[in-house]
C-alpha cells in the first residue's frame, strides 16, 4: 500500500465472491450536519433493511468530528476534499498521490488518501461493505468508515508516527465516535441492541496475521491490540486517544522465534496443549486462592473428558447448553467435550483451548473461595481471571514467555465467538464487549482487578 494511503486492512479473508452492481456509485459529497439530512439510522447486530446506512454513518462522524477536533486539537475541521468514494468494478479508476488505481488495486479493502492533492475515503462497496453487514450488522461498515475518517483527523492534525501507531490511534477514535453514536439523542445513528458487539467482532477481523512485527511499514495491530485500542476511545473518549503518540500504545505483537514454530503457527499439539494448559491453570489457581479465601487450600478438580458433543449433566447444577467445558461441584469435576475443544483448538489455536478451560478452572475457584458461580457477573469475573491467568504467562517480558504470536488474539477470538452462537443469550455472560472488558482487565490490573 502507498504511504499516502491508511487502510484498515491489507486483505480480508471474509471477501471471497464478486458481488458486482449494476450501476457505478458516484462520489458522495461530504454534508455539514444540518444540510439535507438523512434521518435517523439504526445500527447494529442485525443487517441492515433498507436506506442509506452508511451515508448516516457519514453524517455522524462529520457532526461528531465537528464539534470534537476544536476541543482536542483547537482546530475546526476542514472537510474532506474528495469526499466519501465508494468503490465498485464499474467505477473509473482513480488515483491517490499520482498513482493510478482501479476497483481490483481496492477489492477487499478501505483507505484514507491524504495525499497532498486528494483527500478523500474510499472503500469496496461491492464486497467488503456488504458482506461486513451481513456478517456483523450495520455498525460493521460505520466502524471502518470511523477508522478510515481517523486518519483523515491524523491528516489535520499533522500526526507523525510509526504504521501500528497510527492504525491503533485511529481505532481508538473509532471507539470514541461509537461512544458518541451511543449516547447522542439527536445523531443520525442509533446503535442498538449488539452494537458494541459486532463492532468488536469487526475490529478482529482486521488484525494483523500473527507473527507480524510491530514495527513493519504497514502493521495494523494485532486482533487484541485493535480492540483494547477500540474500547479505550469508547471508555476514555478521543483526548486519551490524541495522547497516544507521545504516550506510546500497547502492542503484543511478537516474531515466530523458529522456524517450527512459524510452520504451527505457535500451537502445540492438541493432547500436549490441555495438557500443559491444565497444569499450568493447577497452578496458577493453587498460589491464588490462598490469596481470595483466607488462606484457604486450593483442591484441584478431578479430569474428566468426554467424546460426546455436551458435558455430562452435573448433579444440582442449571448449567446453560452449549458449554465445552465446565465444572461440577458436587462432584469437585471439570469435565469437556473432547470433539469440541479440539474443534477450538484447529478453527482457532491453542489458546483457545486455554481460555475455554481457564473458565472451567475458575469456576472451580470461585467455588472453592466461595464467591458466586452463576449469572452475568460471575461470567464476566472468570474472563477476568482469565486475563490474569494469561497475564501470569507472559510476565514482565512478553518475549521471554511461553506465549506464541497470536495468543491473546486466540484467547479473544473464542469469548467473540460465543457471543455469536445459537446458546449464546442462554449463558447469560454478556456480550463480546462486556466480555473483552473483563479480559482486558485482567490483563492490565491482574486479579486485583477481578475481585
């Protein structure tokens, strides 16, 4: 990619049919908010029915950015020159800082040109927009345009720093503009129900492959990296985010350290993965729980896999459907489906597997310190005691640790994921969000954090 052009992603591996349209979409000129308004839009987990959606998305960044540059920047802000470009196989070519491009240069893909003769958004209208909206609701194609229309803030601004400060920086503006989105009565968007969710799962979708450098021209950021950048411009607004070049952003992106390692993608074995990955929640929850119960002894929990497609019934126990793996008090048991965790562990990675049984594991904890177990808030702190259980793994030195590129990104993906199947609103643990949250806190604060 040209240095003139910040795009949210370098490919999509969602974007895998021609979804041409009968008639090229022309420029779309930027609106000033009170100029031919559009109504107000609905955004969120479902795809959208009808109507400009994305032209309203449009509209909201203008009329957030607006009002938000002069209070963070002293500046107003100037609009953009070129305009919103969507993008099809029937569009003319275009070109950013002289270069001559076409639909196929753009296919899968959006960019900011800040060229110093263009100015202006573009994006797959084609593809990648509608099959974002499918795959992640309306909100999905207003998450790239925010990250997209922060780099055109950068552009303003004059922000000078490396590729993955600027595409984090510009994650956290999209964050701070959905916080805006949310909570604004008067804006043409109205977020809904699973907004913060699917954008969640949006920002994921267009990380860096593991192994990646933090340092290469054009990194983005890891999955993990893209959403705590995300959820920090939602939680603490767009001034947090203006610090970020100065004040550093966080990056765990680490180099596969050989070449066995690169070819597995960092994942052990399935049978040697639980393995080590049940020892290594033994311990962690034996040097914790003296510290959650009055010294209290922990016990470890009896093993027992399974080769059917649920966990055993447990004794006393209202446990939701759809569980992989879970704990049974009655029995002091931590039983999984084998064919399931190893379904997570090949779709996914290893830490995958690791997160779904530090849940168990927790549990268990919970029940040994006599903390509650069931119920959204009992959910959310197991996903914190996962973050600092994996936070335990890396240390103070997140090179020298048993972690391997792409970890966080696997343990992330598996709580986005149940946030998207069918027993998910039956689990009562709160949604992608609420659950990356509590993740990350565990994470950043450790288990003082959690309790």
């Amino acid at each position: 990619m040209d240095q003139n052009q910040r795009g949210a992603a370098t490919a999509l591996v969602l974007i895998a049919v021609v979804l041409a349209l009968a008639a090229a979409i022309a420029v779309v000129d930027i609106r000033r908010p009170d100029d031919d308004p559009l109504g107000q839009h609905r955004l969120g987990r479902a795809t959208p029915e009808s109507g400009d959606v994305v032209g309203a998305a449009q509209q909201s960044l203008i009329s957030y950015w607006s009002k938000e540059l002069p209070k963070v920047y002293q500046q107003d802000l100037q609009p953009l020159a070129g305009g919103f470009q969507p993008k099809t196989p029937d569009s003319e070519p275009f070109s950013c800082g002289g270069q001559r491009q076409t639909y196929d240069d753009l296919r899968g893909n959006a960019f900011y040109c800040g060229a110093p003769d263009d100015d202006y958004i573009a994006w797959d209208a084609a593809e990648l927009f509608p099959q974002l909206a499918q795959r992640f609701g309306g909100i999905a194609p207003a998450i790239v345009l925010a990250h997209e229309f922060g780099h055109a803030v950068q552009a303003r601004v004059g922000v000078d720093a490396p590729s993955v400060v600027q595409e984090l920086q510009a994650d956290c503006f999209a964050g701070s503009w959905t916080r805006f989105a949310e909570t604004s009565t008067e804006d043409s968007v109205e977020l809904t129900d699973g907004a913060l969710d699917s954008a969640v799962a949006t920002i994921l979708t267009l990380r860096d492959q593991p192994g990646r450098a933090a340092t290469a021209p054009q990194a983005h950021g890891l999955g993990f990296d893209r959403v705590n950048a995300f959820q920090t411009g939602y939680e603490q607004g767009a001034s947090q985010c203006a610090k970020l070049p100065s004040e550093g952003v966080v990056t765990t992106e680490l180099p596969f350290r050989t070449r066995a390692e690169a070819e597995s993608g960092g994942d052990l074995p399935f049978a040697e993965a639980v393995q080590v990955l049940s020892s290594s929640l033994d311990a962690y929850w034996s040097s914790i729980l003296p510290r959650l119960a009055d010294d209290r002894r922990y016990q470890s929990p009896a093993i027992s896999p399974d080769d059917g497609t649920d966990v055993p019934e447990c004794a006393g126990a209202e446990d939701p459907a759809g569980l992989i793996a879970d704990y049974c008090p009655a029995t002091r048991t931590i039983a999984w489906s084998t064919p399931r965790l190893l379904a997570a562990h090949d779709q996914i990675g290893d830490l995958a597997t690791g997160a779904t049984l530090s849940d168990a594991w927790a549990e268990a904890g919970q029940s040994q310190a006599g903390l509650p177990t069931s119920g959204q808030d009992a959910g959310l702190q197991r996903d914190c005691f996962t973050g600092a259980w994996i936070a335990s793994l890396a240390g103070d030195d997140l090179s020298r640790s048993p972690l391997s590129p792409g970890d966080l990104d696997e343990a992330l993906t598996s709580i986005v994921a149940a946030g998207f199947t069918d027993e998910a609103e039956s689990m009562d643990r709160g949604g992608a969000f609420a659950r990356t949250k509590a993740l990350r806190t565990g994470l950043f604060d450790n288990l003082s954090g959690c309790v």
